[in-house]
C-alpha cells in the first residue's frame, strides 16, 4: 500500500499539480469547518461500501450531498448497500475510518473497488481530498483529479444524486 509520501510523488510523476495543507485530525464531514473556509472548491465526504454480493464501492461527493443508499443500488448496478469494515477497508484502499478518499484508489491496483462520483463534485474545481490521512487535505484541479483517474485506468460511474429515484446514472 502506497503512503501519502508515494501517492504525492504518484501525484508528481503524473504531471497533477497538487497542493497540501496539514492540520488536526477530522474524522467526519461538518467537522473542520473552519479549516475548509480556508480551502476553495469542493470538499468531500467519502463512503466505503460493501453490497449484499461483496462487491465493494467508493462513492466521493461534496460533503453536502444527501446520498440515499436505499436507492442508489439500481442507479449505480449494485445489491444492496452497508458500509464496509475496517479491514476491507485497510486491505483494499489502504487507510483507516476518517480517511477514506478517493485518492486511496491508488491503492487499488486490481480495481476491486467500484468508484462512484458526485455529479456535482465533478463540476468542483477545484477537489479536496483527505492524502490517504485525515491529518492533511489535498486540492487538486478536476483536470488533474481526471488525470489522476485516467493514470489508474478508472473510468468512474457519475451519479446526479439530486436525482437518484430517476435515471441518475451517466458515465463520464
């Protein structure tokens, strides 16, 4: 598993301008307030799931977002959603509770983790993600955030969750 030291020299040798402000821990989106006054673009909040046939799913939207997991199964082709444990969790992404990020991902070299994104988030620019801690935040432009996707061969399932109940689905 990649460390936030490898995932910004990934960052690098990609060619995605990044830059990283540390602070104290946060552990929950309202959490830290103060800290993304400071941070334009959008912050978001990260869900590890597991369905009811183990498949496992990311889903990164803005931290305001109301994400109804009675009724996202269909929009997004799943069984029924929980939320993943801990040792999914640190097998698959690599990070702990609180640190869940999209940037994790990178972790994910077999791409076992299905990647869901906020239609909203994805018109943010710029994006801030925790670098696999909860200690820092990231912000990386979306044309860098795609770039980074792009680099792991992962194309994600865009969701308009304003709209989920309705054909919310589209892909990038």
């Amino acid at each position: 598993m990649k460390t936030r030291a490898e995932l910004m020299a990934f960052l690098d040798a990609e060619g995605i301008a990044h830059s990283t402000l540390d602070h104290p821990a946060i552990f929950r989106v309202g959490e830290g307030d103060e800290i993304k006054a400071a941070l334009p673009g959008g912050h978001t909040k990260n869900l590890f799931l597991k369905d009811a046939k183990d498949q496992l799913w990311l889903i990164s939207a803005l931290g305001e977002t109301k994400i109804d997991l009675k009724r996202l199964p269909p929009v997004i082709g799943s069984a029924r959603l929980s939320f993943g444990n801990e040792a999914l969790m640190a097998a698959h992404l690599g990070v702990t509770p609180g640190s869940v990020t999209a940037l994790a991902l990178v972790n994910d070299p077999a791409r076992k983790v299905h990647f869901v994104l906020d239609k909203a988030l994805a018109e943010a620019d710029p994006v801030n993600f925790h670098p696999l801690t909860n200690t820092a935040t990231t912000a990386i432009s979306q044309a860098g955030f795609r770039r980074f996707l792009a680099a792991l061969g992962r194309e994600p399932i865009i969701v308009d969750f304003s709209r989920v109940g309705e054909n919310a689905a589209a892909n990038s």
